[in-house]
C-alpha cells in the first residue's frame, strides 16, 4: 500500500530584528511529516532552524504580513534546509512504525514454568 505524507508547521519563531515589536525573521519553525497508509497514521516532528526575512511594508499590520507567508513557502525552506536524504531517513522511519502497526496483534502464549 502507499504512504501519503503530509507536512504541517506548528509553530514559527521570530525575531524582532528592528525592535519595533513586530516580527521580522522567521528563525525557526516547529513541523510534523504524517504518513498515512490507508490503515494507519504515524508521524515525525522537529524544530529546524530558518532565516525567512519578512518584509512588513508600510502601513501593514503583523497579521497581514504573515497572509503574505504561506505554509507552503515554510515547508518548502524547510526541507531545503534538511535535504532529501534527511526526509528519506524520516520517510523511512515513518514507513518502518507503520509496517510494525500493520502486523498482527502477537499471541503471548502461557509460559508452563510460571505459574
């Protein structure tokens, strides 16, 4: 069966690199990768660290200029950051939990010297 894997951010760092109190880079990003294979789901999370500048514009609030990062743009430095051999070895991780929760339930036979 295939893995469906899907990435997500959980939570972003910033700085305030003016100290006008409002963030300007993006430092770090909190992720989960899930893998699903039709019966089960396993996942993988991490904090990779990331140099995203944000450019507030005049005028913009804090909100607006996040409207103008998308998750997707996170995403997409964050595995530039890790590299595809470090998202194969969590793919494979993620494939390895999800081959063990396919298997069935193990029978524990009684022991005869226990008693």
């Amino acid at each position: 069966m295939t893995t469906t894997y899907t990435w997500n951010i959980t939570k972003l760092e910033c700085s305030d690199a003016d100290n006008d109190g409002h963030c300007d880079i993006i430092i770090s990003a909190d992720w989960m990768i899930s893998g699903n294979n039709g019966n089960n789901i396993s996942t993988v999370t991490g904090r990779t660290p990331l140099n995203i500048v944000i450019s507030a514009g005049e005028g913009l609030t804090e909100d607006e200029v996040f409207a103008n990062v998308t998750e997707s743009e996170v995403i997409n430095s964050i595995q530039t950051v890790l590299g595809t051999q470090t998202i194969s070895q969590y793919q494979t991780n993620i494939n390895n939990e999800l081959d063990r929760l396919d298997l069935p339930a193990p029978v524990i036979p009684p022991l005869p010297w226990v008693v």
